[in-house]
C-alpha cells in the first residue's frame, strides 16, 4: 500500500497475524489508523486482548472494540456450542464459518470510514492460505467495493471507497515473512479457534496449522506456545 | 409477496409502520417470520417497544433484538448529540442518515438467514415518500442481492437469496391503507426520530411528516399523537 500518507484507513483488525500484518502496511504507509475490532462474542475472544496490543503498537489514533453478539444467530464453530474441527483442513467450507461474517464487518467498517471522512479499509483476507471461506475471496472483495457507491451518501457524492486487501495473493508464508519485513513481533498476534484453558494456542484447529506451516515454510522462528506439537 | 407458505423470512423489524407493514405481509403470505431489530442505540430506542408489539402481533417465531451500538462512530442526528431538523424535507440527504446503515442491517439479516436455513428477507425501504437515503434505492438493494451470492457460503452452493422490497413504489398513502387492509393497528408502529420526553411523536422531524401525510392522503384516521399539530 502507498500514498496514504496522512489519510485515514480504517483497519479491521481481528488480532490474527493478518490484520496485523495489515495494521503493519497501513503505518508503513503512513496512514492514520482507525482500527476496529468486532466483539463477537467468538469462542476466541482471547484475540481482542491482541487487537489492542497492535493497535497500540502501530500508533492507532484510534481504536473502536465494538460489541456485537452473533452467538444469537449461531451457525458456526466460533459463535454455538459446535467442536472446532482439529483433523486438518478439508476441501469444503467448514464449521468454523460465520456466516456472512466478512460482509457484515466489512460493511461496518464502511459505515465507521463514512463517519469519519475516510475512503480506505484494510482487511487481511487471503485466498491462498484460508480454509475455504466464501467471503474471502476476491470476487467478494471486489464485489464490495462496487456495493459501496450505492450503499453510501459519500458514494452518492462522488466518493470511491477502497478497500485494500494487500494480503489476498501472499502465501502464509509471505504474510510470516511480511511481518518480520516490518519488524512486528508476531507474538502479539492470536490465531488460534479453539485455545486451551490456559490460554496456549491448540495447534490443531485450521487456523493453527495454517499458522504454524506459514513460519515453518518462511524458514522464520514461530514465537507461538502451541499446546499439542507439530 | 407470495408463496411463501411455511418458509422461513427474515423480518428487518424496526418498529416503524413500513416494517409493521412488512411484517404484516410477510405474516399474510404464511411465512414463518423470524424477526431482526437492531437497538443501535438510536435517538429514537423506544422504537424498539414497537416492534416488540408489532412481532408478537404477527406471531413470529423468533424476535432477536441486537444491540449494535452506532453511537460509537456517530456521524448522524440520530447517533450523535446532533439535532434532529424540523424544518420540512430537504433535497439532499440529511443528517439523519446514518453511515452504511442498511447496508448493515441488511448484511446482519443475511448472516441470520443463512444460520436458520432461510433464502428470504424482507426490508421495508421505500424509494418515494422518503428523505433520500441513498441505502433506501432499488439499485442498492438488487445489488445486495447480487453480492449476497458471493459472500456466503449458501450463495456458493447456489442458493438464491431474495431480498424482498414489497414497499419500495408505493407512496406512504398507499403503505397506509396496506396497514388498514392487513388489519393492523397503526399504533403499535413507532415513526418519530426525536420523541419528546413524554414519548409522543414530536409532529416535525421528516419522519412524522411523512407519517402524518400518509395517512392524511389515504383518507385513513391517523392514530398517532404528535406532540405538534399539523
């Protein structure tokens, strides 16, 4: 990402090594960032507490954690009482989806940007390394970009929103190597679906080997606590 | 609408008299409804005690209301500590808008269909007797209707979504005889942006003005008190 010097970006940041990499660019690019974390009551929201640490770290001027409880619609791993699948990854979209979750945080993040005179967000999809995930794929992406215009009293005026997904075509790898590039500890980042009562990344879920594999495969040390090894 | 007899619809229930009207179609059309209200901590929250009326009158089989809290990225009259105008409608959007906020919505009652199984939502947004909401327009609603395909994962496997706009071309005249025709109360239905501390509608925000001279033109007796006279 380049010429955002001095403009506002609007980073989602979960607090996976994604948006942290993201939240990396962003100040690489000299962007104020206005980072926002959605409360979703997930099954790891042990994340949050790694959404605040990088929002500190990469100088946010501002940090929103906004609650937003999807267990009540449920349908998924992460939001109702359904076991985080640990055998690896397999070719279908799995349980671990929440449904529309991409659209719906995306779609706050334009309503945040609308809000605070912004036109650009960053979100860390990846359609390489992922498990499968509808909506993050670049069609998707590209698709949401179009919707913003008509969706929007600043697209009505002219406005283009853009939303940066500088992550979509890096391997795990790549994403890895891109936080050591940018001298983030990636310590601060959490991946995990499903952690341990005392509070150490499982190693098993999809999110973990996707993890895990990503260091392993940049030939850089992997400063995670997995509970079960590789 | 019609033929929806026994399926699941997702009701975008806010507790004014166009979602009192949906719901009541919806209702009419023999669907199982399963209605959505967000609390976005809106100026006008009593709202909320309207649809809570208006779903348990239309039998719906589950009524999820979601704290969502918009007055976190303020931006408008109606989640900030910015006054509700007075003075008639307006050419341009006014300051009621709020950011992104059907886009929102919308993308929550998308989640919620694909979590209960459901291919059908409706929303009550109306392109004529309205202040000119971008997110309220034909284009913008068949163009969430087409990117609900792409990001979920039931749009993958080919199902369709139907984002129903029942109300979209009728005037607020003709929405107020669609009440009377479904024999529903009026008065259940909440309409006023700004009520005054004794909780009546206030009789001059747009959104009583519309509410007022629908039922005015439609020659149906207007149940609300307005804290204002005509």
């Amino acid at each position: 990402m380049q010429g955002m010097n001095g403009k506002t970006m609007i980073v989602l940041l979960s607090g996976g090594l994604d948006s942290m990499v993201c939240a990396g660019l962003a100040r690489e690019a000299g962007a104020h960032i206005v980072a926002l974390t959605v409360d979703y009551n997930q099954r790891h929201r042990v994340e949050l507490q790694s959404a605040a640490r990088i929002a500190e770290a990469v100088g946010a001027v501002e940090h929103i954690v906004l609650p937003l409880d999807l267990t009540r619609f449920g349908g998924s791993a992460l939001t109702a009482d359904i076991d985080v699948p640990k055998d690896g990854l397999a070719d279908k979209v799995p349980i671990t989806y929440v449904p529309a979750r991409n659209l719906i945080f995306l779609s706050l993040t334009l309503g945040l940007a609308e809000a605070r005179q912004a036109q650009d967000i960053v979100i860390g999809v990846n359609a390489l390394d992922y498990s499968g995930y509808p909506d993050c794929r670049p069609d998707f992406i590209a698709g949401f970009e179009a919707l913003a215009r008509l969706a929007t009293r600043d697209g009505d005026k002219g406005v283009e929103f853009s939303i940066h997904a500088p992550l979509q075509y890096m391997t795990k790898a790549d994403i890895a190597a891109e936080a050591a590039r940018l001298g983030m500890d990636a310590a601060m980042s959490w991946s995990c679906y499903d952690p341990t009562p005392d509070g150490q990344h499982c190693g098993l879920c999809d999110s973990c080997r996707l993890r895990r594999k990503g260091f392993a495969d940049a030939g850089i040390a992997d400063p995670t606590r997995y509970a079960v090894g590789a």
